[in-house]
C-alpha cells in the first residue's frame, strides 16, 4: 500500500489518538472488588503521604530559627500521636475514632 507522507503522518496521528483515548479510559476504571479498592487506597495513600511529606521538609527548610523547627516538629509528633490511635478530625471540629464504616 503506497501512501504519501501525509497519509502516513494521518494514519500515525490517528493511532496515537486512539492509543492515547484507550490509556486514559484504562486508567480511569474504579476498583470492584475489595482487594481493588484496598490496593488503590494504598496507592493513593503513599502518593498523599509523599506529597505530604515533601510539603514538610519545605516548611521546615523556611522556618528562620531552632525554636520554630522544634515547634514544628512538636506539634507533628502531636499529630501523630492521634493517628496512631486512630482518631481523625471529621471536619466539624469533633474526633472519632476510625472504623470498619469509615470510607476507604
């Protein structure tokens, strides 16, 4: 089959698309099953933790002095604290403890 190079280039263009259109739909499929939805929350989790994470040392890096870093990382090991017990802020300002009914 002859083509000219603008068919090619077509052709190329068209194949990209649909690959591309395939990898979007591949990626925005929602896990099913529990085993699914525990792996993602996992992977969404470390993104969030790493994310965190890198938030912090950049905070942490401004701060002018000793005496603010040591507040900082007081009221982190405070925070912490609390998550290893379980306790979360819903948001309006009550803590609860986490759950089996708590959204994944």
């Amino acid at each position: 089959m002859n083509q000219n190079p603008s068919q090619n280039t077509v052709r190329k263009a068209r194949r990209a698309a649909l690959l591309v259109s395939l990898l979007v739909s591949v990626t925005q499929i929602q896990a099913q099953t529990q085993a699914a939805m525990n792996a993602q929350a996992r992977a969404d989790f470390e993104r969030a933790d790493a994310e965190l994470n890198k938030t912090y040392d950049a905070v942490l890096t401004k701060l002018p002095d000793a005496e603010g870093k040591e507040k900082l990382k007081e009221s982190q090991r405070g925070w912490l604290a609390l998550r290893r017990r379980g306790s979360v802020c819903s948001g309006s300002g009550t803590w609860r403890l986490n759950g089996s009914y708590d959204p994944l």
